[in-house]
C-alpha cells in the first residue's frame, strides 16, 4: 500500500510518497532529524535517499539563481552529460521543477551557447537514457525527467 505525507516545519519541508512500512518503521527517526535540522538552522539543501524506490526532500528557502551556463560553471558543462546536469539542475533548483520535459532540457542546453555543441541536442534521447541507466536522471513517465536523489544531493552541495 503506498501512503503520503507532507511534513513543513519553517523553512525546511518533507513530502513522502512510498511504502506504508516505511511510516511505521522510519517516520519517527525521520521527525526527529527534521526537528534537530530546524533546531539547528543550518543551509540545507540535499536529498536523503529513504529506499531504493522512494525518496524524501528536505530543503531550505535558500535562492538559488542563474542561467543554465552560469551554473554549468559551477557544475561543469565541458560535456554533454555534464550540460544536461546543469541544466536539469536550473530546471529544479531556480525554476523550481521536480519533473522537466525532455523539451525542456533541450532548450536549457541550448541556452549555454558557450558549452552547447549541435552534437548534444542530436544525440539528447542516448544521452538522457544514458543518464538514466547511470542513475543522475529519473524517468517517471515517457520524456519526462526528474533529478535522482543522489543528484540532488550532490548538486545541492556543490550550489549551496
């Protein structure tokens, strides 16, 4: 049986969508992470993998801005997979996205004129599947992508 749960607490929110056995089990180690993490105020922005079909979030109201190729500075984008992550990351972090559309990286990568190669976009659908059997992307319906919980976490510390 899959339950939800939307958890706010000042700035730091957890939303939870998986296996029942994991709220009986886990939750209350989880409450009190979220409540010592609020305690403690500290910048945050992370995701903590909760099983290997499930994920819960926990971010603070920290602003992250900037262009595709701003934040492919900060991430690399010497690469194609490494555009596409930069780019899947201003879809989530700035715009606020958890899914994008396939379209949508698209045109971020196409943004960063000074890291976008015609190679990229032409060779997009094995490159994102690529990225999906490597476990940077989620595929949660035909063409559309999500960040994994590992990248989330990797990329919000290296942005924070």
């Amino acid at each position: 049986m899959t339950s939800k749960v939307k958890i706010k607490m000042g700035a730091i929110e957890i939303e939870y969508e998986g296996a029942e056995a994991f709220l009986k089990e886990e939750l209350p180690d989880l409450l009190k992470a979220v409540s010592d993490l609020y305690k403690s105020s500290a910048p945050l922005i992370a995701a903590i993998p909760i099983s290997a079909n499930s994920t819960a979030t926990i971010t603070n109201d920290k602003k992250i801005e900037g262009t595709t190729a701003t934040l492919a500075a900060k991430l690399g984008g010497s690469t194609g997979p490494e555009l596409i992550m930069s780019a899947a990351a201003r879809l989530h972090f700035v715009l606020g996205k958890e899914k994008f559309h396939k379209k949508d990286i698209s045109e971020e990568i196409r943004s960063a004129s000074n890291y976008f190669k015609a190679s990229y976009a032409s060779n997009l659908v094995s490159l994102l599947n690529g990225m999906v059997k490597s476990g940077k992307l989620m595929e949660p319906s035909k063409d559309n992508f999500s960040l994994s919980a590992d990248s989330l976490k990797e990329i919000g510390a290296k942005l924070a």
